[in-house]
C-alpha cells in the first residue's frame, strides 16, 4: 500500500473511469462503495473528506459504533455481510441497503423491521452464482421465485443482484460468473422489475465486473490497505473474502 488514503481512493476511482472507458459504459454509471469493515473511524472520516459518501460494512455491531461516531455526515450505509435472521432488525433500522439478501425469512423479517418513517429499505439479492457448496446467497435458479416473494412487502425494495464469484486467475474466467449474474438481472428486467443495480467487483477484479455490467463495485482493501485487526464478534461472519 501506498500513498495516503486519498490518494488511493483517488487511483481506485481513475480505475473505475478507464474501465467505463474500455468497456464502452457511460461515463459515471459504476458506484464505488467503500468497504471498511474492521477498519477504524479514523479512516472512514479520512474517506469521507475525500469525497466518499457511501460505506459498506459486514459486522454489525462495529457497523453499529461507526455510525454511531459519524452520525450526521450524510454517510449512506450499506450492510454486504451475511445476516441472520436474528440480526435482521436492527440492520432494518440502521443501514440504507443490505446486499445479502438470500431467503424469504430474512427478508420478511427486514419488511417488518423497517421503520414506518424510513424511505423503503434497499435490497439486493445476494446469488451464489459459482455454485460453491459453502457459500451464501440463493441459487441462480431460485432467484425469480425469491424476487417474486419480495413484492408482498413494501417495506424493501429490490434494487438488483449481488454475487462474490469463486477465485479465478485468469481475466475470462473472473468475467463468466459475472456474465452470468448480469444475464439473471436482464432476464429479471424481461419480467418486469425496475433493477437498477448489479452490486459485483471487488479490489482484484472490479475490471472485469464492470466490463460485465457492474453498476456499484465493492472494495475494501485496495482503498483501506489490508485487514489486519477483525473487529468482529464469531458466528457474524468470515473476515477476509468477505461472505462464505
Ligand atoms: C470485504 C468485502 C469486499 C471488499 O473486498 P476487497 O477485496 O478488500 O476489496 C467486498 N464485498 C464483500 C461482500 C466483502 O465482504
């Protein structure tokens, strides 16, 4: 890692613009969201002074102190980890999105949750899109029927797709499960949902994501440097790649 936080922010956003430039994407059409999970307030506030408005957490008890810390800068707070059904409510109450959506009761539960005086909360579907037996997310083919479940509650509303493909270590094989999560969106839109968001890419391959379609790209490291201290509390989640 090199050079301040803002100038790193700044090489991720001149990384976000070449893409949309070489994969012929309008010019602004990829949202960067800034995951800081496990990082400290110091560093969010160093983002948000360079420009950065929108943050993505997994924990939510940390999410919980952050926001805590920042209350009253306008941060929009996106929830990228796994939930529990158990967590759902104060999730419902605290963050402005939730990516990982990948069941019924969950998402019955987010409804219920959602404060009345809240504008709707903002979902995407988080879609285990390489088949990896461990992972979370819905599967490819259950994604229609779960999207149709969520029109019963007016309290969410469907944004998109969101998936972390499996590794891969070549630049075809990090697009085809990217491809794949855009065909699932497109086929959706046929259907009649207004989504508007594929929340896909991450520091290593946010290229890819969005020569794919990608509207918002998730990335921690290459903006905080590495995590080396997890904050979080066991059975919230995985730490490093984020969702398993
Ligand atoms: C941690 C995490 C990221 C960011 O990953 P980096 O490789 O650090 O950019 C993105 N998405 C999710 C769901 C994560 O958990």
């Amino acid at each position: 890692m090199t050079g301040t936080l803002g100038q790193r922010l700044e090489a991720v956003r001149r990384r976000i613009a070449a893409a949309e430039a070489q994969y012929r994407r309008e010019p602004g059409s990829v949202r960067l969201l800034a995951v800081s999970k496990t990082q400290p307030v110091e560093a969010l506030r160093e983002a948000l002074r360079a420009g950065q408005s929108a943050f993505g957490e997994n924990y939510l008890q940390e999410a919980q102190a952050k926001q805590q810390a920042l209350a009253g800068t306008g941060i929009q707070w996106h929830f990228i980890g796994p939930l529990q059904s158990n967590k759902a409510k104060p999730v419902a109450g605290c963050f402005d999105w939730v990516h990982s959506v990948d069941r019924l009761r969950l998402a019955r539960r987010l409804n219920d949750h959602r404060p009345d005086d809240a504008e709707p909360l903002n979902i995407c579907l988080q879609v285990n899109i390489s088949g990896e037996q461990s992972k979370s997310g819905v599967a490819p083919e259950a994604v229609a029927e779960l999207a149709a479940a969520l029109q019963e509650f007016p309290r969410l509303r469907l944004r998109g797709l969101m998936c972390i493909p499996a590794p891969a270590d070549n630049a075809a094989g990090r697009r085809r499960p990217f491809r794949a999560l855009r065909q699932l969106q497109e086929r959706l839109v046929a259907d009649g949902y207004p989504l508007d968001t594929l929340s896909m890419g991450m520091s290593a391959d946010l290229e890819e994501a969005i020569a794919e379609g990608a509207t918002l790209v998730r990335v921690g490291t290459d903006i905080f440097g590495p995590r080396t201290n997890p904050l979080h509390t066991a059975g919230d989640d995985t730490g490093g790649r984020g969702a398993a």
